[in-house]
C-alpha cells in the first residue's frame, strides 16, 4: 500500500528561518523522498502538527492544499500504473512529477475518472474557502449529465477521453438541448449548455496537468452564449422599494438584504459571508467592505453608502454576519411579493440587485466602468461593459452634449 508523509528538514532552513517541507513515499518496503518546494518555520510546523490540526493562517491553509494536491497527484499516477498492471517505480513517477523526464505514453483514461479526480481536488477548494460550494455542484451535475447520456445513449459507463468524437460532441449538446430530463423538466437552455460545455472542457483541461490526456476534445465545441438584457431597476424603481415599509418582518428583513446588495454590487454567496471583519476604515475614517468574490477570486473594494450603513447598523449584534441569512429559493419567492405589493412588473430575483448596482447605481450616476468592474470583483472589463450597454440614460447623456453642439 502507498503511504505518503510530510517532514521538514530544518538544518536546511532559509535565511528567513523557513524549513523546506518535502514528502516521504513509501511501497513494499522501498521509500523515496522528494521536496514540495513549500517551506515553514519549525515553529508553526510543531504548533499545527504538522499542518494536521485547524488552520486559521492563510498562508498555512495554501500550503497544505499544496500538499494534499502533491499527494493526490502521485496516488493518481501510481494507481494508474497498478490499473494497467506497468512496473511501478516510485523514482519514475517523481522524476515524472518534477519534469525531469517525459511520458513515453499516454494513459487512456475516462472522461469520469478525471471528473472524480477533479471534483475531489476543487471539493478540497470548498473547504479551504477558495472556492465557493455552489460551484462544486456545478462539476457535480455536469458529471451527472455526461454519465446520464452515456448510459441511455451508448449503454456504457464511462468512455476513453481520446474516443470523443465531434459526433459525440454533437449528439451530446443535442441531447442536453432537447432530451435531458431534471425535476420534471425536459431539456436545458442553449446559455446554460454553453456553460455546461465549458465545465466539461475545463474538467480535461484539468485532466490535461495531471498528464492524464494529451488534447481537449471539447475544445472543438463551438457554441455561443444568447446574451440577454440583465434585468435591473431603474432609480424611480429602487425608490419604490426603499420607501416602502412593510409590516411583514420577513419581508422587511428581504427587502433590506435586496437593498444592500443594489448598493454594494454583492452576489448572495459573497453577501452571505460578509461579517464585520469585512469592515474596514480608510485613512479618511470613510467605511469599505473588502473581500475576495468566491466566483472568481478577485479582490474587490466597496465604499459602504449611506443606505448600506443604515442596514448594517439595523441589524448589528443580530447575527454573526453583517446581513441575516436566508437561502436563494425563499428571497427571490419573497422578492416576487414585494414586486406585487409596490407595483414592478419585472420578474426580481436576487440578482437582479446585483444588476441594478452595475447599472442604474453605478454606472448611471458617472461611476468609471474601470472603478465599477473593480467594485464587482469582475475578472475583466469586458464582463462590466454588458451592464453599459443596457443603460438608455447614458446614451441620452452623451447625445444630449452633441445636440448642445449643433444648436
């Protein structure tokens, strides 16, 4: 059986004091080492056991995903070479590992071993708080879907990476399309297949790293997202919300969740997890929220307006977070209400606050495109600009100034 341990070597500790971790691999009898190229101080190396116990260090918590990651790395290859029944060498697969030599063949594997392999690592991401559980059951069901169509359209199981055709492909976005079935509901919609499609070739891009596949079949997938209108509200709109008291405690508490997010651009998985740790003090005592969006990991900085303030204050001390808490499912079934009681005829969710932010908050009141994509944590302009370009305001705006100059 393989049995892999970390250990420091600390007469080799840098000038810093830093240990180098490397790990110790062992089979039959026989052991090899090999360095992680990670380091730790001796100190924290004892005080965590060994990165064993509960990290609160950030640095610490990389550093043992960095670990776990290097293990499951030389599991996945050692297994692989005991499934084909090739003589194992465990100096191979670590020269293999550090590069230092080049793989002869490529192992057909299928396209559900590296989903597992994958969903494994990122499931490990979840924990570490790198990456957000909504996304986890994303690779999960995509999982689902590919092994769903295998078995009602091929009576198999699973299928060599390298088997899949562009006909696989094709007969694969059809079936996705027009005859998969969830919860009742027969086929999926062309932008959420595209994303699905997206997941899939990610998922052997991953495959790609471990050495596991040598190309991305799903590269050859063509498909295009429909871009569609996000729905906002306009400010008259956002008023109707923000003027409105309801007697209703549940609603009240909704309508205040929904309205901090128009005012701070938050998703619901990162308004969730704001507390007042979040909650810093600039130099000029003006108050920001800073964070890491889960989505994408990209740092953003928020300003907390007046509106926000007020929120959090009310319910300061009522919870551990800066906001109470309630699930996806029951605030857009509230927001729906509310849409009733103050007469909007749009179909709100609570996204659609997130919207209103990049759109009528922002954007429409002359904040920079570049300032707003960096409030939302967007990893690039690009992503921003959608919301630019559903604003009649600030078309009017700028026509406006040409008109001035022909009068």
């Amino acid at each position: 059986m393989l049995k892999i341990i970390y250990f420091i070597k600390s007469e080799k500790a840098n000038l810093n004091g830093e240990c180098p971790i490397y790990a110790k691999i062992t089979y039959r009898g026989r052991s090899i080492t090999m360095t992680s190229g990670k380091y730790i101080t001796k100190e924290r190396w004892d005080f965590t056991s060994h990165l064993r116990g509960s990290l609160r260090v950030q640095k610490e918590k990389a550093i043992k995903a960095s670990l776990d990651s290097l293990a499951m790395l030389f599991e996945t290859k050692f297994n692989l070479l005991l499934k084909n029944n090739s003589t194992i060498n465990l100096n191979d697969i670590k020269r293999d590992i550090l590069g230092k030599t080049k793989v002869k063949a490529k192992s057909k594997t299928g396209i559900i071993e590296i989903f597992n392999l994958h969903n494994k690592d990122f499931e490990r991401k979840v924990e570490y708080g790198e990456r957000s559980s909504a996304s986890l059951q994303k690779y999960n069901r995509a999982k689902d879907l590919i092994r769903i169509f295998l078995q009602e359209k091929y009576k198999i199981d699973n299928i060599k990476v390298e088997s899949i055709t562009g006909a696989f492909i094709y007969n694969l976005e059809s079936f996705l399309k027009y005859e998969s079935e969830y919860k009742g509901k027969i086929g999926i919609g062309n932008n959420s297949v595209v994303k699905y499609f997206k997941t899939f070739k990610t998922v052997c891009n991953y495959g790609i790293k471990l050495d596991l596949i040598e190309k991305n079949p799903f590269s050859k997938y063509d498909g295009k997202l429909q871009i569609k209108d996000a729905v906002f509200l306009t400010q008259d709109e956002l008023n109707k919300i923000e003027e409105k008291t309801f007697k209703m405690e549940r609603l009240e508490k909704v309508k205040d969740i929904f309205l901090f997010s128009c005012y701070t651009g938050y998703a619901p998985i990162d308004a969730k997890n704001l507390t007042l740790d979040n909650l810093i003090a600039g130099n000029d005592g003006n108050l920001w929220i800073i964070t890491n969006r889960i989505k994408t990991g990209v740092r953003a900085n928020v300003p907390v307006l007046p509106p926000v303030l007020r929120i959090i204050e009310k319910y300061k001390g009522k919870q551990e977070s800066l906001i109470p808490k309630i699930s996806n499912q029951k605030m857009n079934a509230y927001l729906k209400e509310i849409a009733d009681i103050v007469g909007i005829n749009k179909k709100l969710s609570w996204y659609t606050s997130r919207h209103t932010f990049g759109s009528t908050v922002t954007l429409g009141n002359g904040v920079s495109i570049e300032n707003v994509s960096a409030m939302m944590g967007h990893s690039n302009i690009k992503q921003t600009q959608h919301y630019a370009k559903v604003l009649d305001s600030n078309v009017m705006d700028d026509m406006q100034k040409l008109k001035n100059k022909y009068k």
